[in-house]
C-alpha cells in the first residue's frame, strides 16, 4: 500500500462534505490519521500539512455539532421566537 499524499487528504476532506455525519467523520478521522502520519515524511511540506491537519480537526467538530444541531439538540438550545414565552 503506498503512502498517502496531502493531495489524498484534501480530496478525503471536500469527499466528507457529501456524507452523512459517521460516515464523513470516519474519512475525516482517517484522512486525519493520514496527514498526521506524513509528518515523518522530510518530502512533505510541514506548513501544508499542519494546516490540513488543522482543517481536518475543524471540519470533524463542525460535522459533530451539525449532528447535535440536527438530532434537536440546537432547537432545544435556539427556540424559535414563536415558541419564546
């Protein structure tokens, strides 16, 4: 199995915008565990791949409170104003 490029983790991370919200957080997962294995690589631009990594840990917690919102969590949390006493 080769090595997977930073190319390879952004294409997983605009892949994981179509998902559903296990399924897009399990690619991000990987594609987190990926960039983060490229750090051994002195062919790797360290600066990109930080800042991927840094996508990645944004995107996973964006799709976690995506899912929290749309379980009912956020309209528990933000009533809308005709339920407001």
């Amino acid at each position: 199995m080769t090595e997977p490029t930073l190319g390879d983790v952004e294409r997983a991370l605009d892949r994981a915008a179509d998902l559903e919200t296990a399924e897009a957080v399990s690619v991000l997962r990987t594609a987190r565990q990926d960039v983060r294995d490229l750090a051994n690589n002195p062919d790797v631009d360290e600066e990109r791949r930080q800042e991927l990594e840094t996508r990645l840990e944004q995107r996973i917690r964006e799709v976690k409170q995506r899912d929290a919102y749309d379980s009912g969590l956020g309209s528990a949390m933000n009533p809308a104003e005709d339920d407001a006493p």
